[in-house]
C-alpha cells in the first residue's frame, strides 16, 4: 500500500431518489469513515455492473480500458484518490510501470472494481469529505449496502443527473 494512504473498500452505488443523485459509497477499511461521491448515472451503473460481474455483449469503455492494459502487458496496480478541489474528486490509476494516470474517481473505481486492485485515499480528503458511521456496526453498514447491490440493476441509474460535489468531468 502506497504510504500514508488509507484503504477504502467500495460498498457500492446508491440512488439517492430524494435529491435524485447516484451515489457510490467507499468505507475505509477500519470502518469508521465513509466517503460518499455523487457521480453521473453512467458511471455508477459501470460500477455497479462491474461489482456484480456482469459481462457486456461488447465491452463498455471501462472493460475496454482494462482489456488495452492488459494486452499490452501492463496492470492497474491500485487507484488513489488524491486529492478534492472546489468539489471535485481527483483521482488516478497507478500502474504496476510507476506510471500514474489521471483520473475521475468515478472511472478510478470501475476500473478498480473490474481489476480487483485496492483503492486508496489521502488522508486530507477522507478528513475534508467524509461521514462517521455512527449507531450500527460497520458490518451491518456492509450487509444493508451488499443487500441493495443484489438487486441494483444499471437501469436504476438513468438520467440521475450528478449534482452537488462530484467526481469531475
């Protein structure tokens, strides 16, 4: 793990259909914080899709993305989320070369989730950005966000416009 950073596990995407927002939850692995990113309907059925494993008739661009690495003998190696300015999430994709490439936090992690590599947050951000899960246990947070992924379909997302701070364009 790249030093300093904190590890986050990707619980999921959640419609938020009271301010009409898709939003996908990371928690950091010692379970006391969660970093909600309100991102676009695309990019949060492309997570969900690649969380549930299911596999495109014709490769979506973040399987795309994933196949061209690897066909030229690189891997992701883990996805950062580095940094949050004037509301926007930035991120990137560090390959096993030591070369970084820039990312939206959106894309990092549907990569992140179709590769199996670790997602990781600098601390400022999680400080700046994040909720204390408080009144359950982290895994019950973990089973009721497990539970609405079993049913979550990339339908749901929909013309869910992103509002509020977001992943960038």
């Amino acid at each position: 793990m790249a030093a300093g950073l904190v590890e986050l596990e990707v619980l999921g995407v959640r419609r938020q259909t009271s301010v009409d927002q898709v939003v996908v939850l990371l928690l950091d692995v010692s379970g006391r914080r969660l970093l909600p990113v309100v991102v676009g309907a695309t990019e949060g059925a492309a997570i969900a899709a690649g969380q549930a494993g299911v596999v495109p008739p014709r490769p979506m661009t973040h399987d795309l993305l994933v196949s061209v690495l690897s066909t030229c003998g690189v891997e992701v190696e883990r996805v950062e989320i580095v940094e949050l300015r004037e509301g926007v999430f930035h991120a990137a994709l560090v390959l096993d070369t030591g070369d970084r490439v820039d990312s939206r936090a959106s894309d990092a992690v549907a990569v992140a989730v179709r590769v199996g590599c670790p997602v990781l947050c600098a601390p400022d951000v999680l400080d700046e950005s994040s909720l204390e899960v408080e009144g359950t246990t982290p895994e019950d947070e973990l089973a009721e966000f497990r539970a609405f992924l079993e049913n979550v379909t990339p339908e749901d997302f929909e013309n869910a416009p992103p509002e509020g701070p977001t992943e960038g364009p």
